[in-house]
C-alpha cells in the first residue's frame, strides 16, 4: 500500500515539477517567490500530514467515526487545521517577506506576500482537506491502515494544489488587483481582514468549553500543542526555501532538476510521515518500546524504508528525465547523471529521516506530548531543509 501510494505521489509531483519549471518569469520578477512556493507546500503537508496521522491513530484505536458533527475526531480536525492554515499563511507571509527583504532585495510589501500566501494557501487547504476527508472515508470504510497511504497522497496532493493556488494569488495581486485604481489600498484591506477573521476563529476556540465524554476539545488541544511547533517548522521551511532560492539560476539551467526537485523533497516529506505515522500508532499500541535504542520493530520500518525510497527515487529519476525530453527540455545533463544524483540524494535522505522519524516519535512520547501532533511537521520540515541542502551538495558533486 505504502510504495503504491509513494508511486502515484511521485507520478502526481512531475506535475508540479513542470508547472514549476515553466514559471520562471514569475519565479524572476518577485524576489523571494521560491521562498514563499516551498514554505507553502512544506506546511500543508505538516498540518494535513499531521491530521491524517492523528485521524490513523483513530481509526486503529477504535475512536473515529465518519461524521462532521460537533464533538467528533474529524470535526476536531477540520475546524483546526482549517485555523493553522489561517494563522500559519499569514505567518509565512510575513517571514516570508522579512527574509526577502533582508536578502533578496524584495519588490513587493509585507501586505503583498501576506495576501498571496493567506489567498493561495486558503483556497489551497480546503482541497487538500477536501482530499483528505475523502482519504479518510474510503479507508474507513475499505479497512485500510491511513498510516501507509495519507503522507505521501497528502503530500503529493499538497505539491500540486499549492503550487498553482499560489501562482493564482500571485496573478490577482500582479494582474488583475494592482491595474485596479487604488490597488494596493485594496490588498492591504483583504490582508488587514484576513488576519482579523484569523484572531476571531482563534479566540472562538481557545474559548471553547471541553467536553469529557467526546472530542469537542481536541481542536482546542491540537491548537495549543501543534502551534509552537509549527512556528518552529517554519524556520526550517524558510531555510530550505532559501537553499533553492538561492541555487534559483542552476536550478533553471538544468530543466530536469527544477522538474524532479518538487518530487524529491515530497517523497522525503511522504516516507517520514508514513514511518512517523506507523511509529506514533505503534506507540499509542503499545507495540514499539519507546527507548533511545531503536528495537526490532523500528528496524523493520527502516529497511522498509530504504526499500520504498530506492525503488520511488529511481522511478522519478526516470520520468522527471522523460518528461523533460517530452517537454522540449534541453538534455545538458545526461540520464546517468540524473539517475545518479536522485539515487545518491535519496540514499542519505532516507539514512537521515529514518533516524529523524524515530528520535522526534520517541522524544514527544518522553515529554508527554501526542506524537501524531508533532512528528509529521518536524520531521517534514527538518527533510525539506536537509533534503534540500542534500540534493544541492549531491548536484554540485555531480555538476
């Protein structure tokens, strides 16, 4: 189940490699847009990520039911998802443009990226949710364990919604708003209430009264758990949006990089939420001790791992190679060299987010904290970063 859902997330993310790859007048003309591209994309995983972890636990647990009503595990989890979306796309916008700014010289203002990353980001959540609902209902009702199947579909479904939501957003700001008299006046006030709306929502649920007897206090408890931690992913998101960033020109160079790279970091995103998702439910079932010396049962998951990573990456070696040869892509690298970057990358990918998944999945059990909030989102964020700076020093080694 695991390596066909790894298959079809790296099939999906090709996609978003060639959309990538043929916005590069867009990805030029505002600083800091790579930035904002895969800090967006590395935080959907980490909130849906998360939320199909904790909706697997549920279902292994026995506590989850198909139902949208009040008190329910994915009400909980749609009302606090739909808030970290709100909250964390206004958070990127701002860092966002404070790292550009710094950095890149940035063109545009703070309320220019807060209203493309909240708008994109948006619209782009309630698919992804969408999908997710859906992930859950038909493993519910088919039996499947989600663990093996919601990270990297998530993921992938994350990659290619994300990415053109934010070109979306990108083309209202720069094409359609800003040739409006008064423009920019228009873009601050949609920001302005953006964050208005998200304070509101906010205050709504840390005011709510827990229930005892259901889960009418989860979306409050998955708030307060996963929020700091998410403000701590998003250093690690900017950072690698500021490693691609700044490798921007090679990147666009090289046509079969900029198409492979969006699958490379999901798969790295897609097999640590998928053996972090399998861990917490261990460890909610008692079935993996938790102790700082990895046992039988988390060696296994690390072989498979290895398994899953080598036979996915050397799928998209070949298909990101033959989508740019079918795309009128200039062949300046060779299918050996292609191959051997992704299968070299994957190989120390996968030895780092193996031991990653399992330390966070044991370190949130010893503090006392619910694995399946926090593992998904440090381990997706801390890969993006290292998979990143990874497959940059594995391609300058190369080239």
């Amino acid at each position: 189940m695991g390596l066909t859902a790894l298959v079809i997330a790296g099939t999906a993310d090709l996609f978003a490699g060639i959309l990538l790859s043929t916005m590069e007048d867009t990805l030029v003309s505002i600083a800091g847009m790579m930035i904002l591209i895969y800090s967006a994309i590395g935080m959907r995983g980490n909130i849906f990520g998360a939320m199909g972890s904790r909706i697997g636990t549920a279902m292994n647990i026995g506590t989850f039911e198909m139902s949208l009503r009040k008190g329910t595990v994915l009400r909980a989890n749609v009302e606090s998802t739909i808030l970290l979306t709100l909250i964390m796309s206004i958070a990127m916008g701002v860092t966002t443009w404070a790292v550009a700014a710094a950095f890149f010289n940035a063109n545009i203002t703070v309320f220019d990226f807060i209203f493309i990353s909240t708008v994109g980001g948006v619209i782009s959540g309630i698919i992804v949710l969408m999908f997710n609902i859906l992930i859950a209902y038909v493993g519910n009702k088919r039996e499947w364990d989600v663990d093996n199947i919601t990270a990297p579909l998530i993921a992938a479904i994350g990659d290619i919604v994300t990415m053109p939501m934010i070109f979306v957003a990108t083309w209202l700001f720069k094409d359609e708003i800003l040739s409006l008299a008064h423009g920019e006046w228009i873009i601050i006030g949609v920001s302005l209430a953006l964050i208005a709306v998200t304070i509101v929502y906010t205050v709504y649920i840390l005011k709510r009264k827990v229930g005892r007897r259901d889960f009418s206090g989860e979306a409050k408890r998955v708030l307060v758990q996963s929020l700091p931690v998410l403000m701590i992913c998003l250093v690690f998101e900017i950072g690698a949006g500021i490693v691609i960033q700044d490798q921007q020109d090679a990147l666009i160079e090289y046509a079969v990089l900029i198409i492979m790279l969006p699958a490379f970091l999901n798969q790295g995103n897609a097999l640590s939420g998928m053996l972090t998702s399998r861990l917490s439910s261990m460890i909610h079932l008692g079935t993996l001790e938790s102790g700082w010396v990895p046992r039988s049962g988390a060696g296994e998951n690390f072989v498979l791992m290895y398994i899953c990573a080598m036979l996915t990456f050397l799928y998209i070696g070949l298909i990101s190679f033959a989508a740019m040869i079918l795309t009128g892509g200039v062949d300046n690298i060779g299918i050996a060299r292609t191959l051997a970057i992704i299968l070299l990358a994957g190989f120390l990918a996968t030895t780092i987010l193996n031991l990653l998944s399992y330390y966070v999945a044991i370190a949130a059990t010893k503090f006392g904290l619910d694995p399946d909030d926090h593992s998904i989102p440090v381990t997706s964020s801390v890969m993006d970063l290292l998979g990143s700076a990874v497959l940059v020093f594995v391609i300058a080694f190369f080239i």
